[in-house]
C-alpha cells in the first residue's frame, strides 16, 4: 500500500519533483553524499536514522536515478557506496534554496555555526542557490565549498 499519493504522473513539474524529493530524508541523505559521506553506515550514524528506512530510501533514490550504488575495493565482502548521478548532481541547487529559507525563516539552536557556500572558482561567498554573485558562474558540485554549521571551519569540497 502507497504510503501517500503519488505525483509522479502530474503535469505541474514542481509535484512531479515533490515526489522524488519531497522525502525529508531524501534530501539529507543527499546534503550526506554531497559532502563525501556515501557509505551506508556512515550515513545512517550521522542522520541517526534506522537501518530500514535508510535501506529504503537509499533504494529510492537509486531506483529514480539520483544515486549509483557502486562496489568499493578493499573490503573482503562486498560492500557498497553511492554516488551521485548527474540527475542527483542537479538537486545542488534545491539544497542550497532550502539552506538559504532554513537559516532565514527557521531558528537554529546555535546562531553562532551557520553553513557557508562559498565558489571555489572566486572565493565569493554564494548569496544565491545556483550562481556565483562574484564571477557570475553556475556554483556546480565541481567549484563549491560548504562550510557545514555543525563544523563551520572546515571546508567541504563537493568536487569528487
Ligand atoms: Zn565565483
């Protein structure tokens, strides 16, 4: 049994949309693989979320495209990452459109750690979701940097 409708056959392109990213988790597990943690265990102690449900979206994301599930070496049994597929790579700007109305319209326990995008190309701290205000360039997985709030000295490279 579905557990909420499906949106997936709509016209409008913003419900079609909802029904890949309108998952809470999704969208975290994602703001995860963005920032290099793409292993399964990892992902789950970090979002404090349970195994099942983990399994679950994980499958999702995959089965719509957003995420490859890929073998790593080195490991005795087979073990897994996922990586984000230029469909997934895309959802950069919908993270950072729900970072910008998160810190202006939500109250963080702790003022003080706020989340950085900076452009890798320019320096300029980014004051859009998708572009660069300084060189005016597309902000890609390929030249942008998060400063996370819950560690807002250390820069995240999005570039694999
Ligand atoms: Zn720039």
């Amino acid at each position: 049994m579905a557990l909420r409708t499906n949106w997936s056959e709509q016209v409008c392109p913003i419900a079609r949309g909802v029904d890949v990213l309108g998952d809470a988790w999704a969208l975290l597990i994602l703001r995860e693989v963005f920032a290099g943690n793409r292993r399964f265990d990892p992902i789950r102690s970090d979002l404090g979320i349970s195994d099942a449900v983990l399994s679950r979206r994980l499958a999702e994301l995959v089965d719509a495209g957003l995420l490859d599930k890929v073998a790593y070496a080195g490991s005795v049994r087979p073990r897994w990452e996922y990586r984000l597929t230029p469909s997934g790579a895309d959802t950069l700007p919908v993270l950072h459109a729900v970072a910008r109305w998160g810190a202006g319209h939500t109250t963080s326990p702790d003022p003080g750690r706020i989340m950085t995008v900076r452009c890798a190309d320019c320096g300029t701290d980014a004051r859009s979701a998708d572009w660069c205000t300084g060189c005016r360039r597309p902000l890609t997985r390929s030249n942008t940097i998060w400063f996370r709030a819950r560690d807002p000295r250390t820069p995240i490279s999005l570039a694999e």
